[in-house]
C-alpha cells in the first residue's frame, strides 16, 4: 500500500498525537500507520491544516481509538467519513 503523497506533519500538538499512538501500538504490539496530518484534502477548516488532528489506520482501530479517546483526544471512527482510518484531534 504506498501514500498518495508524502505525510507532512510539524507541530507539538502533531508530535504529541503521534505519541499517544504509538504508545498504544508499542504497549498492544500493533500495526500502526499514519494516514494523513497536514496533508491531503481535508473539510474546509479542518484542525489537520493548523496541525491539531492526525489519521490513523491500525490493524485494531476501535482499540485505538478507545486509547486516543480515554487520552484526552477528540475522536472520529466507524462514522461518515472515517470509515478506513481513526481520526484524533485535539479539538476538545
């Protein structure tokens, strides 16, 4: 499976979305990849575009996305629009 295009991610916030997942792959022994951040198309005033929200596809998504939940993240998953990934964002 290769990118659509390269991943572009910056930010504290980015970095420490990143961490939590992988915190979660690490502790669970899970496949972990990230599917977008300030990248790709989003929704008109997405918080991916101010480095806030961060895609991810793992081989467990409702167990990563409780994690990311139970951490304090906004998350989006088996909903519209988020189907194939989990989406976290910091947006409260």
């Amino acid at each position: 499976m290769g990118l659509r295009e390269p991943i572009q991610a910056s930010g504290v916030m980015t970095r420490w979305i990143c961490d939590v997942a992988a915190m979660w792959a690490l502790r669970h022994g899970s496949e972990l990849r990230i599917v977008s951040a300030q990248d790709h198309r989003h929704a008109p005033n997405s918080l991916h575009y101010d480095g806030l929200a961060v895609d991810f596809w793992a081989d467990d998504m409702p167990a990563l996305a409780r994690w990311m939940d139970a951490h304090g993240l906004r998350v989006f998953w088996d909903v519209p629009g988020h189907y194939a990934h989990v989406h976290a964002d910091a947006g409260g």
